[in-house]
C-alpha cells in the first residue's frame, strides 16, 4: 500500500469495496471449516476463539460497571477473565452469558458490515477489539497471541490487496461463525462426562435458577442462528 493522506485512509475505511468472485466465498468457506472441524487444527486456531470467548467477558463486566482485573490466556486453549462487583445479579448473569455468546456474535456483526460491503472498516474494528483485549491481558502467552493475531489482521488491512483484504474478511467471519458452534458442543459433551463443572452454563445455572443444560441450548441455539443468518447474508451479497 503506498503512503496515504489521513483522508485517504478515512475514505477507504468508511467506503465501500467489492466482494470477491463466488469462488472465492465459497473457498474462503471451505478453508473455515477446515480451521475448525479437524481436531489437530483446532487445538490452535481455538486461540482465536478463546480471544473472543474472554474478551466477550471483559467486555459485559465493563459494560455492567463491574470491575474489570484483567484476562489470561492459556497455551492449552483456555482462557480466565477475572472481575468483581456484586457476586450475583444482571450485571455477573450477563458477563457469564457473554463468553460463548461473543464468537457468534461478533462473526454476525462481521457477516453484516460485509453484506454492506464495508470490508476495510471491518478489518480495522478486529485491530481495534484486539488493542482493547490487550491491554487487559495479563501474561506472557496471552499478549502473544493477541499481538500475532493482531499483527496479522493489521498487516492485512494496511498492506494488502483489496482482493486479499475480501479474501480475508471472508475467511475470517467464516471462521467465527462456524467456530461459534463447536465449543458449546465441546462443552455439553464435558459435563455430560461429568467435567466442566464451573463452566459458564453451570455457573449461570447457580446465578439464575436456569438449569445448565438449557443455557447450553441456548448458546447453542445462539450460534446456529448466527451461522445461518451470517451464512446467507455471506452467500446472497
């Protein structure tokens, strides 16, 4: 990308660009799914999840005026996002629904600005998200993974084609899209087994009365709307 006046930037973020060949948003998918659905590529690109999963917490404790300490992310995949306040009420329910709710949600959220062809604006609000995750992160790995994960996203809005930013945007909201689902299966198929039993579901359970096993159906319900919507509006620009 050549040197450019801040108003050039401004426009290219704010202006609307091309959507990339069929081919292209049909590849981008398949190369989503392949992210997510062999277990041995997972174990990495969940990271990617577990960045959106805590940064979902911090961002519900923030916006229901709970203190936000700080997040960790673990080289396992696991992550913690660690906030006070009152230990009960709508403000620790909606922190705790915020984590498998925030994948899904936020590769809707880029499903749309695509339909409406704001590809550019869409790249620099993952750059955006990820500056705010890490300045809350709190160790080493953590910063790490934000850092190349942001790092990538950034080089690709600055740098690239708009044929690879389109490219990328695709593979990225696909990506979130089709991610959001498989950790609420992961995590059903764990308390089936009688583990996770601090997880998000069982601890929503406990703050609201709400059995676990519906909470779950909720996420899952969630991210399956999501996909679908997401998916058409991906398809059908």
């Amino acid at each position: 990308m050549q040197p450019q006046s801040i108003s050039q930037v401004w426009n290219q973020v704010t202006g609307v660009q091309a959507a990339p060949s069929t081919a292209i948003v049909w590849a981008t998918a398949a190369a989503a799914l392949l992210a997510v659905a062999p277990h041995f590529v997972w174990h990495y690109t969940r990271n990617v999840v577990t960045i959106a999963h805590e940064g979902g917490h911090g961002l519900a404790a923030v916006l229901t005026r709970r203190r936000l300490h700080g997040i960790r992310l673990h080289s396992d995949t696991s992550g913690l996002t660690v906030s006070s306040g009152k230990p009960h009420g709508p403000g620790m329910v909606l922190t705790a629904a915020a984590g498998y709710s925030a994948p899904p949600l936020l590769g809707l959220g880029g499903a749309w600005l695509i339909s409406a062809g704001h590809i550019t604006a869409l790249l620099w609000a993952v750059v955006a998200l990820l500056v705010a995750v890490l300045i809350m992160i709190r160790n080493a790995y953590g910063a790490l993974t934000v850092i190349v994960t942001g790092g990538v996203c950034f080089a690709v809005s600055w740098f690239g084609s708009a044929q690879l930013q389109g490219a990328f945007a695709y593979l990225s909201v696909w990506f979130l899209l089709l991610a959001g689902v498989r950790p609420v299966v992961e995590l059903q198929s764990k308390r089936r087994h009688g583990g996770a039993p601090d997880s998000d579901a069982d601890q929503l359970g406990r703050l609201t009365g709400v059995p676990a096993l519906l909470w779950v159906t909720l996420f899952l319900v969630l991210a399956l709307a999501s996909l679908a919507t997401g998916g058409r509006w991906l398809l059908t620009r």
